[in-house]
C-alpha cells in the first residue's frame, strides 16, 4: 500500500537458479514456440511452466486431502437404514 511521504520497502523474495540439462529436442522447440507465441522469453516460459505446475500440484494435493478428510468424516457418522422400506410405504399411499 502506498503512503504518501512514506518511503517505500522492497521484500526481497529468494529466487532460484535452476540449471536443467538433458531437455529433449522436442521438448526445447516447444517450449520456444510457445514462449514466441505467448511473447515472452524463453526463461519466463519455463517459469511459467514451473509455476503453473507446481499450483496443479497443490491442487492435488488439497482435493487428495479433503478427500481423506470427507472419508473420515463419513466413517464417524451413525450408519443409516435402508431408505427400501420408506420408499415402498411411499409408493404404497398412491
């Protein structure tokens, strides 16, 4: 947030060199391509890549974990009777 007359500060966020070696061809000429056609560089494009992944990644884990969460909340719950019994006293009345 911007204050008027207040000096701004700047966080210094720790940034990552990566070196990746052994990258297919294919794989190269991609990643070019679709750095030409989203313009950006190539090195944007694959933190691009890396981020986005990374965010999928945590989505799976956070639906893997509700998941779990859900089976657990639905093993304490009291087993329910056969709703059969309802149904047919229901089709009955008609």
């Amino acid at each position: 947030m911007d204050v008027p007359g207040k000096r701004q500060v700047w966080r210094h966020t720790e940034i990552m060199n990566l070196s990746i070696k052994n990258v297919p061809e294919e794989v190269y000429e991609q990643i070019k391509q679709t750095a030409v056609e989203q313009r950006r560089s190539l090195n944007a494009q694959i933190v691009h890549l890396l981020a986005t992944e990374a965010a999928e990644a945590s989505r799976r884990r956070r639906i893997r974990d509700s998941r779990k969460e859900l089976e657990r909340f639905g093993a304490r719950l009291p087993r329910m009777s056969s709703g059969a019994r309802l149904i047919r006293a229901d089709r009955e009345r008609y």
